[in-house]
C-alpha cells in the first residue's frame, strides 16, 4: 500500500456495513487477509465503538444519524422520509413518508411479499398508475429498485403513528391500518392509508403490465404494502451545527436518505458493489476529500452477507474492500476512519448490540500498540471503548473546528 500523498484537511469515513461479528472460533474480520487495512492500524488509533450505547441494538438508520452527531432521540424521523429522500422524492415539512413493497395477493392472501422478484424496469412501469388524491391530500409514488419504492402523503392534519398495512409475511391478508396514537391526525393518516391501499389494488389488477406479466407465467405486482411511516421535518444542517461539508458515496437508497436529511451532497454511483464499483467510489472519495471536510463513504456487503449467515462471503467482502478501496483511499492525503455501524454475527443473521472495531488513522491523531483491525485486536486499541457520540466530537478535532469548553 502506498503511502499518502499530500495532506489534505478532510476525513474520508469509511463504513462497512455490518462489520461486526462473534467469533466461531474465528471472526470473518479476523479470517480476512486485508494487510493494507491492518497497515492503517498499525499506523493509527483503534477501539470499539457502540454506534448508540452498549447493549442497544442499533438499526441503520438510527446509527449512521448518531455518527454524524445527530441524537436520534431527537432527530430521527422514521425510515419512511429517509427512503424518500433516498429515492430522491422532494419532501415538505410535515409529509408524512412511507416504505413501499409490491407483493402479490391472491384470494386476499399475500403469497408472495416481492412480487416474484419483480424487475426494476417492470415496477418503473407501474409508477404511472399509484400516484392519486384522497379526500384533501395528494398522494406520490416513486419506485426505487426492483420491487422497492417510496410513498408520500401530503396534506393537511395528517399524524405519523400509524400501523403498517405490510405484515411481513405471506400467507396472511393485507393489515389494516390503524392510529397508534388514537389522535384525530393519525386517525385521518389511517383512513387515507387504507383507501389508498384498495386504490392500489384495484388499479395494479387492471393495469396491462400485470396481465401482461401473468401471461408471460410471472406473478403480478397487484399490491403495494406500505411500512416505517414517519413525518419529515427540516434539520439544522452540518454546516450550520458542526461547520463541515459533507458528501456521500453510497448506494443504498437509506444512506442517501440519511446524507441528504442532514444536507450532504450526494455522489451518484450505482448501488451495485462489484470490483468496478467499490473502486469508483474509493476514487470518488479521493477526489471529493479536496473541496469536502467528511467524505462519507458506505459498503453494504458485510451486512448483507451477515444477514444470510455466509461467514465466507463476509470475509470475501471485507477482502475485496482491502484490495480494492483502500489502496486508493490511502494515497488521498486525507485523514481515514473505519468502522461498521452495527454488528451482524453471521450466527444470528440480524444486527446485534456487540461493538464495532473503530480506527483511525491520521496525522492529527496519536497511534497505539494495536497492529491488526478486528473485533478482538481493538480491544487493546487506545480508543478504549467510544460511542457513536463521541465520533463527531472526534471528527472536528481532526479538523481543527472543535470549539473550547470553558476558558
């Protein structure tokens, strides 16, 4: 790995979604041969890191708004906006922002929650079909990828704790939705909610491409579950909290949504993660690390291969990103900081609370005796144990913006 050219005064964060893991005896960061991560290491200041608090699960969306230093219990808004924002969708103070699935209901019974694996291309042209008005509030679709999309409500006395109409499994009926909170709002959300969804289904049931896709043997997307509604309301922005300009090299729609909410830039690589791409965005973030402070950089490999329980293809992940992203990454000049934002043991297939390995590696930073990046390695790091609040602090002191407290 070459060493770094030309200081520059940014951060390039890099997070491996779903790093963390248990050992079986091994864990896939400790099987994984990645010397030029464990080189940075060596070179920097490593620990374990709790995104929200020890023995707290934390969620992605939840976690990653800690890292950048907004308290969740205060700033999170549900996933609904974020995928929304994610998507792209302009959103208002106010809207109230769904998750979408299409899935296929026959008889009134779901029997298949992602439409047989509907296409991208295929749940593009059944767009033009789900956006309508109901009573006083407008409705807005926008598909996402493959049978994924975004729903906004957007009108007046509208409350966001609602139910889901999406009940996570087949072989049931669709939920009705109900108010959480019994407030007249989310009453009104409710009732809209599930007018909204006999609209879907009337109009996917008629809709050409359906039948089109019925007698081509394929099932038809003739629903639209909705989940995760939330209210979006504007953030301070981090430049106006911090004093730092941000931008984002992700591909999944929630990290976008997340960057935007608190007024990152966005870098639009394709959310696929093969060897062309993690490349791309590593050069990507080379070139953004001279006009940004925090280059946010996001993988979802780990996560995914976590979830699946395959211990190989985590650690094949975690190879590829060594090979691949951090050869490049390292010649930027920029300070580097490494970490997940939640742990999913491969043993669990689902996120955990265990903690994260963290490093860093920069000239504004004081190194240890730690030599290799993993779960078990960071333990002697003299990071110690940090939570995801302490990351921002961390961060502008590497940037020199920190503010003194007292005199």
């Amino acid at each position: 790995m070459a060493e770094k050219t030309e200081d520059v005064n940014s951060i390039i964060f890099l997070v491996i979604d779903g790093v963390g893991d248990l050992p079986t005896p091994k864990t896939p960061l400790q099987a994984a041969k990645k010397p030029n991560i464990d080189k940075l290491a060596d070179k920097g200041i490593t620990g374990l890191l709790s995104p929200i608090k020890r023995g707290t699960v934390p969620g992605s969306d939840t976690s990653h708004l800690r890292l950048f230093g907004y308290d969740p219990e205060i700033f999170y808004p549900g996933r609904g906006p974020l995928e929304a924002l994610g998507i792209g969708m302009h959103l208002n103070e106010g809207d109230i922002a769904f998750r979408a699935n299409f899935a296929t209901v026959k008889g009134g019974v779901i029997i298949d929650r992602r439409a047989g694996r509907i296409e991208t291309g295929d749940g593009k042209k059944l767009e033009k079909y789900l956006s309508t008005r109901i009573e006083d509030v407008d409705i807005v679709y926008k598909h996402s990828v493959d049978h994924r999309g975004a729903v906004v409500f957007r009108g007046p006395g509208l409350g966001e704790f609602v139910s889901d109409t999406d009940p996570h499994a087949t072989s049931t009926s669709v939920n009705k939705s109900i108010a959480l909170d019994k407030t007249p709002q989310s009453e009104k959300t409710a009732r809209i909610l599930n007018k909204y969804t006999e609209y879907c289904a009337r109009v996917l049931s008629e809709a050409a491409e359906n039948k089109e896709r019925e007698n081509s043997g394929k099932l038809p997307a003739n629903i639209l579950l909705l989940r995760g509604a939330g209210r979006y309301r504007h953030v301070p922005p981090l430049d106006e909290r911090f004093g730092i300009k941000g931008i984002c090299i992700a591909g999944g729609a929630l990290y976008r949504g997340v960057a935007r909410y608190i007024g990152m830039d966005l870098v639009l690589l394709p959310s696929t993660e093969d060897d062309k791409i993690l490349q791309e965005r590593a050069y990507a973030a080379v070139k953004a690390a001279k006009d940004y402070d925090l280059v946010f950089v996001h993988v979802k490999g780990c996560d995914n291969a976590g979830h699946d329980g395959d211990f190989n293809k985590k650690r094949e992940v975690i190879e590829r990103i060594d090979r691949l992203m951090i050869p490049i990454i390292a010649k930027s000049g920029a300070s580097i900081i490494i970490t997940g934002d939640h742990s999913t043991p491969v043993s669990r297939k689902e996120h955990s609370a265990h903690e994260v390995p963290i490093l860093i590696y920069s000239k504004e930073e004081r190194y240890d005796n730690v030599k290799k990046f993993d779960e078990i390695s960071c333990m002697d790091g003299g990071l110690g144990h940090i939570r995801g609040k302490d990351i921002m602090p961390i961060m502008l002191n590497i940037l020199k913006k920190s503010e003194k407290y007292g005199s």
